[in-house]
C-alpha cells in the first residue's frame, strides 16, 4: 500500500488533484446508493398500485359497454379477397 502513496506522489498535482476529486465523489455516491434505492422503491410501489387500480377501472368500463355485433353483419377480414 505503501507503494501506491509513494507512486502517486510522483504525477503531477492537477492529476493528484483529479484523482482525489474522482475518489471523494465515488465515495459520496456511494454513501448516497441506499437511499437512491429506497426511493426507487417507493415510487415504484406507487406506480404499481396505480396501475392495479387503472386496469380495475378498464375492467369494469369494458364489462359495462353494449356485447360487440353479431359475427355476420361486419366482415370476418375486409382485407382479403376470395379469388374462387
């Protein structure tokens, strides 16, 4: 470990200064992950009891609109064609 110490004191300062700025914000995410996380979490308990609550509605909106009509009044495929 000692090695590395000694290493590095050897770049230049903008490069040591560099290198501590990038350790002293990884540390910082780092720290900051788990709340990141909870957070997530919620919010994405949130949009699942939303949508539960959504397709519940679209459930009842469809059981209570008119039956579609009878198979024989709209064609089956109005795209193809019977070449016979």
């Amino acid at each position: 470990m000692q090695e590395l110490w000694t290493s590095t004191d050897r770049l230049p300062p903008l490069v040591q200064a560099v290198l501590w700025a990038a350790l002293v914000l990884v540390t910082l995410l780092w720290i900051g992950l788990p709340f990141a996380v909870f957070g997530i979490k919620r919010r994405l308990e949130r949009i699942r009891r939303t949508l539960e609550e959504t397709n519940r509605l679209l459930e009842t909106l469809g059981e209570s609109r008119a039956p579609p009509p009878d198979s024989e009044e709209r064609p089956s495929n109005p795209l193809s064609i019977d070449y016979e």
